[in-house]
C-alpha cells in the first residue's frame, strides 16, 4: 500500500459544472474503517440532496474556498481551514455559493458510502444507485432541498 498519496493523485469522476469526486482512500484500503473523498465544487452548485445518514459519520475539511452547510436546521458556511462535523443521523447537505470553485477534504467512517459517490460519477442508472442508497441506509429529502437551490441558484451541473 502506497504512504504517500499525492496531491491531485486519485480518480475523477463526475461533472465539471458540478460536484466532482476525486477518491483518495477507498474503504477497501482501510478494511472498511475509513474512506476519504476530495469533492470538487463547481461555483454554484449543490453537491447533495439534503440527505441523513444512518451508519456513517461525516468529516468535512475546507482545503479552499467557501462552502455553506445545512445541518439540521441551520445553515453554516465555511471557508478554508475550518473542518465540518456531519454525525450520523444528522440531516445535511452542501454546496458552493460562491464565484470562485471550492475543494473539500471528506472523511467517511466507515468507509463503503463512496461506492456511492464512484457509481453516480461514472454514469450508473439511477435505480441502481438508488438501491445502493438505499441499502447504505441513507434517506434523501428532495421537498427540502428545493428552496436551498432556488435561494442560492445553484445547480446539480
């Protein structure tokens, strides 16, 4: 196994106008204890739906950039350096406001949601990948996210 992962090392995989993934750690390096995703946020848009996750906690560091949080109930932004802690069972989304691209560093524990990200990146039907949402345990809330894309427009890319 490799120690050092450089930067910009990693696959790419989704829309430039979007969210795009680059998978740094895959959950089967870490015997599914970790996986690390660096998400790649065109200007105006929305990475996710406003979704909770019931298995998998969250860790969120900006490398650069802003980018505005929904947890809960309240909505966040953050800028570089600052790090985003998403638990479990806590509803979220995110995304870029802003004019300028923003990158963020996730940490998923356990690993295995990136599976995920990898099979909407690479084009997989959509009632596939929402088999794999939904046997990850992870339940979207579209109704919500509506007004968050309307208030900021954004979109998916």
């Amino acid at each position: 196994m490799e120690q050092i992962i450089r930067a910009g090392e990693g696959e790419v995989l989704g829309a430039e106008a979007g969210c795009r993934d680059r998978f740094k750690v895959d959950a089967a390096r870490t015997e599914s204890r970790l996986a690390i995703v660096e998400h790649l946020l065109a200007p105006h848009c929305i990475a996710a739906p406003v979704h909770v996750h019931t298995r998998e906690d969250e860790f969120s560091f900006i490398l650069d950039g802003e980018v505005s949080y929904r947890l809960g109930d309240d909505e966040h932004v953050a800028r570089a350096g600052d790090l985003v802690v998403k638990p479990r069972g806590q509803w979220h989304t995110f995304w870029n406001a802003a004019d300028e691209p923003a990158r963020v560093l996730e940490m998923i524990t356990p690993g295995g949601l990136e599976a995920v990200f990898r099979a909407m990146g690479r084009g997989v039907p959509e009632d596939q990948v929402a088999a794999m949402i939904d046997a990850s345990g992870c339940t979207g809330d579209p109704e919500a996210t509506e007004p968050i894309v309307a208030r900021y427009g954004l979109t998916w890319g």
